[in-house]
C-alpha cells in the first residue's frame, strides 16, 4: 500500500467519524452520500474537510464528551458573533443532549465576556432555533 492509500484510507476513516457525529447532532437528512449537500466545487471540499478534520478528528477526540464539546462552540460562536453558525449548533447540542434551558444559560454565561450586543444576537438566534427545534415539552415560562 502507497503512503497516498493509507493517507486516503485515514481521511475516508474520519470522514465516517465525522458523518457519525453529524448525523447524531442533526440528524441523517443533513448529509448526503456523494457530496452534493455542499454544492459540488469547492464547497464540497469544504464539506468533506469538515467531517474530517473538524468532526472526525476534533469532535470525535476522547476527553470531552459530545454535551461538553456543544456547550463550549456554543460558547465560541457568541464571542465571534457568528449566527448563522450560532444556529446550526444550537440545533446541534440539542442533538447532543443539551436541554433548551442548558442551551439558554450557556448563551447568558456568555454575557460578562462578550457583552450586551453580541448577548442580544445570540438571544435571538437562540430563541428562534429552539423554537424551530428544541422539544416541545419544555415550557417558555421557564425560559431566563
């Protein structure tokens, strides 16, 4: 076997890593089997290096469990004020297990460290995620 067959078959092992955890965090319709979920081009490398290297390496790491590794994007994406990718993680920690009211709290721990505008973005992507996704047996009176 060449060094470029083994190199091909430890990136085909992360990215089915990778799909594992992505169909756990949102589910198995967001991944399709060619690619073409990306749009062809460079988007689909772009998808493919995401599943390998994020999902298939990173996220799949012993240390930190897949709850754990939601709370603390979550906690990143409020800091770089990224809401498009604050509400696909938002969907994805409910997929990992995060309650609606984990998923609050972690967005309010946020606060002394990012500060009001970057709080008030995240609140309402937040809230308009997890009315889209979050089960519908937690109550909004509970929200904080």
């Amino acid at each position: 076997m060449t060094a470029a067959e083994l190199t091909a078959d430890r990136m085909d092992e992360l990215a089915a890593a990778g799909r594992k955890i992505v169909e756990a965090m949102f589910g198995e319709d967001l991944i399709g089997d060619s690619g073409e979920e990306y749009g062809g081009g460079v988007a689909a490398v772009a998808g493919r290096l995401a599943l390998e290297q994020c999902y298939g390496e990173i996220w799949a790491r012993a240390g930190l469990g897949l709850r754990e590794r939601s709370l603390v994007t979550l906690g990143l994406l409020v800091a770089q004020r990224q809401p498009d990718e604050l509400a696909n993680h938002v969907r994805g920690a409910l997929g990992n297990g995060v309650s609606a009211d984990e998923v609050r709290e972690a967005i309010l721990h946020t606060l002394p460290y990012v500060g009001f505008p970057a709080l008030a973005t995240a609140l309402t992507v937040t809230e308009r995620t997890l009315a889209r996704y979050a089960p519908a047996t937690e109550s909004a009176g509970e929200r904080t």
